[in-house]
C-alpha cells in the first residue's frame, strides 16, 4: 500500500507543479523507470530533471525515495532534506525523512520528523 500511494504521488507530482516540458519529460520517464521497479534509471532521470528544474521540492523527495528504496540512506536523507528546503512544509518529504531517519536509529529525529509532517498536514500547507 505505501508503495502505491508513493507511486500515484510521484505520477502527479508535475502536473502539481509548474516545471518544464524537458524537466517533466525526465520526472515522468522516472515514474515510469520506478513502477517498473528499474530504480537505478529511475534515479538517473529524475536527477536530469532536477538539472533542468532544481528547485522542484517534489521531484527531490522522488528522487529522495528511490535512493530510499535502494538502501543508500545518507543520500535519501539529503535529498529530502533538499525538499523542506526548497517547501519546509512538504509533509511527504518529513514523512520520508523521517522514515530514513528511523532506518538509521535516529529515533528522536524521526520523531520531530513525523510532528512536523502531521502539523503541516493540520494546518494543511
């Protein structure tokens, strides 16, 4: 079930948001490459979509996911930590970093992680 919404999530992220015909070309092969279950492309195209539109918070918390799913945790972490950057209240993306964060033992992170992401889904950001 988590696989699947992260999917349908990351197939409407574009249309969510404004990026480039060339940048949504590369987000939408990713989605493709990651329902596939071909991660390593899936990553490949989503960062030549963050090369064209880098400022995209949905398409680093994909990208972010997919190096999740691929166990390299320090470089899912920074990912989406990129993400709440870019939109500190990007609830999926303190979902997830707290996911990594929990992987990695960092509990209390985790935690601050998950009340970030339910205080922004309550005010609705």
């Amino acid at each position: 079930m988590k696989r699947l919404l992260a999917i349908f999530l990351m197939g409407v992220s574009c249309f969510l948001f404004s990026c480039g015909n060339d940048a949504r070309e590369h987000f939408n092969q990713g989605d493709a490459y990651h329902q596939l279950g071909k991660l390593e492309e899936a990553a490949a195209e989503y960062k030549k979509g963050i090369s064209i539109t880098p400022n995209l918070a949905q398409a680093h918390n994909n990208l972010g996911y997919i190096y999740y799913e691929l166990g390299n945790l320090d470089e899912a972490i920074a990912e989406y930590k990129m993400a709440i950057s870019i939109n500190p209240a990007h609830p999926f993306a303190h979902n997830n970093l707290g996911l990594a964060y929990f992987d990695k033992g960092k509990t209390d992170e985790a935690i601050v992680e998950y009340l970030k992401k339910t205080y922004n889904l309550m005010i609705g950001e």
